[in-house]
C-alpha cells in the first residue's frame, strides 16, 4: 500500500515565477563583521535562499559602505590610502560572510564607478525638481586633524545635566538631544584638541515637498511593518520633514559633488544607493539590463536593516527613488538588535564577537539556526543565551535531525531504498502538507514559526524509528523487507526536514544530497518520495557542541579587546573599529524625538486623567498637563495641543499616555510621558479618547 503524495505543490504549482531583488544594509568598511551584524546578513541569506529554493528569480545585492569622516582618519593613521584601507577591509568582509554560508549575488563598493555614476544621476533629478537648497551651517572644526567633527568624534558635558564624557548628539544619562555645538567643554576624540566652531555652505534635500506622497506610501500597509509605519507617522509625518543635508565640505573622503567644487556628498546620501551600484555590476556580469531591475514595476525589492536606520530607509530613500524615476521598494524588513544573555555585547565582557572570532571555535550552523529559531516578523531584539544555545542546537540538530539519518541509513547501506513507498501512517503525507505553512513563515520573516513546524515533523519522524528500532531488526534474515521499508521512511522523512531546512542550514542541503544522491534541491522535492536508488556511506554532519568551546569564543574576544585597547592606547587616539552600539558610525542624531523605535515597539499604554491644563509661556503649540494614572501616581506632560484645545475645557477628561518613556529634559520643565493624538496638526489636533467606563492606569491594548 502506497500513500498518497500530491505531485504538485499548491503554493508553487501554476504561480507565476517572481523577479526578486534583495539587498542587506551595508557594512561599514571601519570596522570587522561582528556577531550583531549576521543577524541581519544570515536573517536575509534564509529569506533569498526560500526564494530561489521556490524556483523564483531572486538576486542578493551587498556592498561596503566606504565613505566618510571615519574612514579618512583611520587611513591617515596608518599611513596608507582610503583606497589601500577599504580593499583590505572589503577582503577581510567577503571572507566572514562566506563562513557564514551568507552567499551574495554580488557585494560591491560605494566606491565605485557605477556609484560615482548613479550618484550623480539622482542629484540631477533631485536639482531638476528644485528639491536642493544651501545654507550655511555651524559645525565644531578640529584645527589638528583638519576636518569637521562628526557628532561620534566630539566628546564634552552634557548641557542639560551636565554629566561628562557624553557624544555630540545626546546625552546617555538624562536622554536629552541637543547639538555637538552646545557641548560644555567639547574636545575632539580624534586628536583631543578643543574644537572650534566654523560655518560652511551645506546642500539639503526639501523632502518636505513629498510629504504628502511619503505619508502614503508609509501608511499603505503594503510596505513596511505595523509597528514601523505606526512609529513614523506618530513622530514625523505629523509635522513638516526637516531638510536633509546631505553634503559635507573638504576635507572629505567620499564624492566630490559635481556642480558644487569643494562639497562631497555624505555617506549617507551615497550608501543607499550602493544597492543600486552593485546592481548594476550584477547585470554587467550576467549580460541583463539595469532597468529590467531598477527601472519595472514587476520586481520587487526588498531591503532588510536594522531598527536604527528605518529613518533613512522609509522617508529619504523613497523620496530619492521616487524623484529619480526608480522602482521603488516593495517591503522594507526591519529587525531588532542583538543581546547576549539579555544584555547588550560588551568588549569587556568578550561578548562582542567578531564573526572570524566565533569561526575559530564554532560551527556556523550552529548559529544560522539558533538566530533562525530566534527570528520572527516584528522589531524585537534577538537575545543570544549560551545556555540554550547549546541545548537547543544540540537538542533540535543533532539530537532529532541528524539522527534520523545517522541511526538508520547504515541499515540500507547495501540494499538501498525501497522501489515502492512503504504504508508509514501518513507521515510523509502530511509533511508533504506541511510545506505550505512552512513556507508562509518564511515569506513572512516568521523564521521561529518556520523551525517550530519543521522540529515538530522531526519529532513524528524520529517516533517512527524509535518504534521500528532498526538496531534490532538488522540481525533477523526474516524482517530485512521490514528493515529496508523501516528505513526508507525514516530517510524520506528526513529529506522533507532538509529541503524545510535548507534556507537555513545550505551545508546540511549539501551534505543530504550527498547521502541520498540529490533530490533536495528544489521545495518540490518535499512533495514527492525518493524510491529505487543506492545510499551513499553515511559521513558525520553536525557535532554536538560544547559550552566550553563557547567560553573558549568569550576567552578570546577579551583577548582581543585588550589588545586594541593597548594598540589604541600607544598611537593616541585611533578611531575605534567598532562601537558597542550597533548604530551606524557616520550616522546622524536624526531621530531625536522622544520616543525612539525601540521604546515604540513595546509602548505601554495607560489611561490618565488631566488634573490641570496650563498655558506654557514662551511656547507655540505646549500646553503643561498634569496627569491622574490612578492611585498617587501622577506625571507632568508637555503636549503641542494648543492650538487645538483650550486649558481649562481638558481638565477632568481621560486621555491615553504613554508610560513607559524616559522622562526627558526640555527647556520648559521635565515630560514624563506622552499623550497620544492624531491629525495634521495645528487646530486639527485629537486627543485619543478612552472607552466609557475606563479608569486611571488601566493599560490599553
């Protein structure tokens, strides 16, 4: 008796083949690839490799990120070029993502012709549609190094509470956001000479002027995630865009701008349009036109970041692409960050490390599918725990995976497979079945979901062997039909959990194939049985790991630590390859709201009763309320609701704050919270009502 297997898979069978074009955020070329950064390279890696296991045409576009303050000064350091210090850093990059099985289609430079090129051709469309402005702006200069000061290379005391040692941007002890040129005492980390503070003529982009297209595009629910568009239109579509500037004058390492001598563009208007570089040298390689890709409304693209450039990615990015005449995104992915035993990666504690570091100790399959087990669709932050770590990849790989192959295919060494599937109960059939909520999970990014299923088919499967126990059958002539059968449906089974698998984990793909002579290759090989063929010498294909090589990883990374904080230490001050933040290091202190993306994605939300309302003197649109969140608990709230609402009329109504901010510094007084309100603003402004019968410091859901 056969069971029965459908032939063709209904997500695939008859649905038109996808033109995909996929890219990573690029990595900056100051520094080494680091354990937080494969979340994002692996998290995509998964998300191409389901595409093209589909049978889609699907593309994975990368590229070095090499412009910038950073890169000039560290070149000059070591007294060599720019050029000579991102190719060897570029090697160094394509190196750690290969041990990763991270597999690029191509991974270019924002040094490059095609860039230079493409950058200028943006810029035009951007002057031709009058969306570029110039103004002087007024910018802490170090006289020693020779350069304007990015916000990351001066240092000085807070100037709201007037903690030391604090960045240019903000403040870590108090939360407050401010200028580089409002520092109390600033010195230049680069040299520690005392800035002085010079003007220059700067270009901006009027992003203002696509408002209204932004706004759309953002809250279509077809492009980015809830929680994501819910953030930037409670925090800057709500009020006019500011300009964005986009250049920087000499000295500079980047491209020259060309109808502005002595300007260069900053690295981040070049950056994004890296993917599009790299594109391009893509499509020289393989003989296909650049805009068959860029230029067509039947591809989709699709960029996965970090939750600390979403600004970037979701206003300026479109609006250059939409200005220029380019497809633009179809989904924006955006992930949360990496801790490590819920704790942020620290150099100190040997946390933070390098991915070459984590290669010398580690399997890299370990890894691909403890972040894959780990990853789902929101902005969460994935939380690396040694402890499961090991159990988990022990457990799930070696002890329900690799078993089913190991325990069994010596058994048909000799015999090979049965020609006729064997009665199993149904199991491969309703596997089989299974690939169809598996592979939404992928699509969706819901990779948790995706190796919850697979491990539940693991555990049926390795039911089946235990109840067969071949170990037992192999010496009785009489049951040798039983035993091949046995098996047959033992390795069946474990090729479907491959194929599941192989978006994940590509070297075990391999290694299957190997053993089972192909036939996992493709998603709908899961659909079908293999049957009548040899099987090839079962060789070892995943370890159980142990916590000590773990601490051996730890061991070194500290080593190294201390090694360049000595090197640092003997050539002044070197800029650091890495920060501990995961935050881009030419990036600007462009998100200075009150709430950041973080906070938003796990906002508490409280019903709160207005006990007084007053007038703020000297301000435009803040009126100072002073909330009831039930009990004793009270908060001072400033809200630009003026214009909407008159003081005395909100006292004694219910609104909805949220609680779970950081009480931040203003010029008026200390806020500690937020009320929530809708509209465009000024007197459209509309607090958000509760429903009848709330209470104070009832939470909202």
């Amino acid at each position: 008796m056969t069971t029965n297997v459908t032939p063709e898979s209904p997500q695939t069978a008859g649905t038109p083949r996808r033109k995909i074009l996929v890219t990573a955020a690029l990595p900056y070329a100051n520094g080494h690839i680091h354990l937080g950064h494969l979340v994002e390279y692996i998290q995509t890696d998964i998300w191409v490799r389901f595409q093209k296991l589909r049978g889609h045409d699907c593309i994975y576009l990368c590229a070095d990120d090499t412009h910038g303050t950073a890169i000039m000064i560290r070149a000059r350091q070591e007294g060599r070029s720019e050029e000579a210090l991102i190719a060897d850093m570029q090697q160094a990059h394509v190196a750690d993502f290969a041990g990763f099985d991270v597999e690029f289609d191509n991974y270019g430079s924002t040094h490059s012709d095609e860039n230079r090129a493409l950058c200028a051709e943006i810029w035009s469309k951007l002057r031709a549609a009058g969306l570029v402005s110039e103004k002087e702006v007024s910018q802490l200069y170090d006289v020693e190094a020779g350069t304007f000061l990015a916000d990351r290379f001066v240092k000085g005391t807070c100037p709201i509470c007037k903690a030391p040692d604090q960045y240019g941007d903000n403040c870590d002890k108090c939360g407050a956001a401010y200028s580089a040129t409002e520092l109390i005492e600033p010195r230049s980390t680069l040299t520690g000479a005392v800035p002085e503070i010079r003007s220059a003529n700067h270009l901006f982009v009027q992003i203002e002027q696509l408002h209204e297209f932004l706004t759309e595009w953002t809250q279509s629910g077809e492009h980015l995630q809830r929680e994501v568009a819910n953030y930037l239109a409670g925090h800057f579509l709500g009020d006019p865009l500011r300009d964005w500037d986009v250049s920087r004058p000499a000295a500079y390492f980047g491209f020259e701008i060309p109808d502005s001598p002595g300007n260069y563009w900053f690295v981040w208007f070049d950056a994004p349009i890296g993917y599009m570089a790299s594109t391009a040298q893509w499509c020289k390689k393989h003989g296909q036109k650049f805009d068959d890709w860029y230029r067509n409304p039947n591809v989709e693209i699709h960029h996965f970041i970090g939750k600390d450039i979403t600004y970037f990615h979701t206003l300026f990015w479109p609006a250059m692409l939409k200005t220029a005449g380019f497809t633009l995104p179809a989904k924006i992915h955006v992930h949360g960050f990496l801790t490590v035993d819920g704790e942020k990666m620290s150099k100190t504690k040997g946390t933070f490390v390098r991915a070459s570091t984590y290669l010398n100790h580690l399997d890299p399959v370990y890894l691909r599918y403890y972040y894959a087990s780990k990853l789902g669709p929101g902005l969460d932050d994935l939380d690396l725990n040694r402890d499961e770590f090991v159990s988990k990849v022990n457990s799930d790989l070696v002890g329900k995976v690799v078993n089913l192959a190991s325990r069994t295919a010596k058994f048909v060494a000799e015999s090979g497979l049965s020609k006729k599937y064997p009665d199993d109960g149904g199991l491969f059939a309703d596997a089989a079945a299974q690939g169809d909520a598996i592979a939404a999970a992928y699509e969706a990014c819901d990779y948790n979901r995706a190796m919850r299923l697979v491990m539940a088919l693991a555990d049926r499967a390795n039911q089946h062997v235990e109840t067969l126990a071949p170990w037992k059958l192999k010496n009785d002539p009489d049951r040798a039909a039983e035993l091949q059968d046995g098996c047959t449906v033992a390795l069946n089974l474990f090729r479907q959990i491959v194929i599941y698998l192989a978006p994940v984990l590509p070297s075990l793909q391999r290694q299957a194939a190997e053993l089972l002579g192909g036939g996992v290759g493709h998603w709908d090989d899961a659909r079908q049985p293999q049957l009548g063929v040899p099987i090839h010498p079962f060789k070892h294909m995943i370890k159980r790991v142990e916590a000590k090589q773990l601490e051996a990883m730890v061991a070194e990374s500290k080593q190294e630590f201390a090694v360049s904080e000595q090197q640092s230490a003997e050539s002044s001050a070197a800029p650091p390859e890495e920060a501990d933040s995961p935050a881009p290091l030419e990036a600007e202190p462009l998100v200075t709201d009150l709430i950041t993306i973080d906070d938003f994605v796990k906002v508490d939300l409280r019903v709160a009763r207005i006990l007084s309302a007053e007038e703020v003197p000297k301000a435009k649109k803040l009126l100072k309320l002073t909330l009831s969140l039930g009990g004793d608990e009270r908060r001072t709230v400033f809200a630009g609701i003026k214009n909407a609402y008159e003081p005395d009329k909100l006292v004694g109504r219910l609104v909805v704050v949220v609680a779970n901010l950081a009480p931040r510094q203003m010029t008026f007084g200390t806020s500690e919270g937020m009320v929530i309100a809708s509209g465009p603003g000024g007197p459209d402004v509309f607090l958000l009502s509760p429903d009848s019968g709330a209470q104070p410091g009832q939470r909202v859901h």
